[in-house]
C-alpha cells in the first residue's frame, strides 16, 4: 500500500536523524509511529505495528527493542505513561513533542549535568592549578552561553506554537 510506504519514509527519516544525534534508529521510529497514529499503544503493538511497516529482520522491532526505545523516550519527555505494571503500560506521544525539541531538551540536560560536574571540578582544584581554573571556567561559561541560546530558541519556538 502506498501511504504504507511513505509511512515507512517518514519513520525512516526520523529513525536516521536520531542515528545522527547518537541515538538508536528505533527510538525516531517509535516517536514518529505515535506521531502518525496518535492513540493510547501498549509495547507489544507498537513491536506488531513497526513490524508490518519494518517486516525485514534485520530491523529491531521486538518487544525488548520498543521497551528500551519507550524508556529512553520517556526519559526525555517525548512520550507520556500510563496504567501499570498490573494492567500493563500504555504509551502515547507527549502534547508538546516533537523531534527537534525532544534533542534540545536532552542538549540542555547533557549540559546542565556538565556545568555541575565543572563547577564541582572548580571547587575541588581551588586554584592550585591555574591553566585547569582558566580551561574550567572557560568551559563553564560556553555551556551557560549555550544554555541562554537554547531557553531563547524554546521561547522563540513557544510563541510560534502560541500563534
């Protein structure tokens, strides 16, 4: 079928431009089936649903591949979770993701946990070595510079979306 075809190119695409941010092909397959399809799925669907478009196997469309695609998604806010281990999980996309800001926010948080670690680093060294005080303040302060870009392009995103 046709627009089971261009499915499969949409999903492909985001699939690759997570490859390119370092993460696994599946997590952009995942995003992007929620995206299409927008409903409530449990693990197992999403596996049988990226199956029928994914049929090779030399594609990870297993359950245990959904399952670690769901958590690292989950963990960057791009779906949301529901039910329980008892009446099982249900997955859909969260109201505000999208790919480009799901990898923003995770830039941010990268970044955030860097600046902690430099800061920390600083305190530790407490100006025994000055070319290491110099290079971590250096550090620290492209991060930040970094961090204001990102929080503007947020802004400047959200009140596109409010328009």
């Amino acid at each position: 079928m046709i627009f089971d075809e261009l499915r499969k190119d949409f999903l492909t695409i985001i699939g690759k431009t997570y490859d390119q941010y370092g993460y696994p092909e599946y997590c952009g397959w995942v995003e992007g089936l929620l995206h299409l399809e927008k409903r409530e799925w449990s693990q197992k669907t999403i596996s049988e649903r990226l199956r029928e478009l994914f049929p090779a196997a030399k594609y990870p469309t297993s359950v245990p591949s959904i399952s670690r695609a769901l958590k690292i998604l989950e963990e960057y806010g791009v779906v949301e979770k529901t039910g329980s281990r008892k009446v099982g999980y249900k997955y859909c996309i969260a109201n505000s993701s999208n790919l480009v800001s799901s990898m923003v926010n995770q830039l941010m948080t990268v970044n955030n946990d860097f600046i902690s670690k430099m800061e920390i680093l600083a305190v530790k060294n407490k100006k025994k070595d000055s070319d290491l005080n110099r290079a971590t303040r250096n550090q620290i302060s492209m991060a930040r510079l970094w961090n204001r870009a990102l929080i503007q392009l947020f802004e400047s995103v959200a009140s596109e979306q409010g328009d």
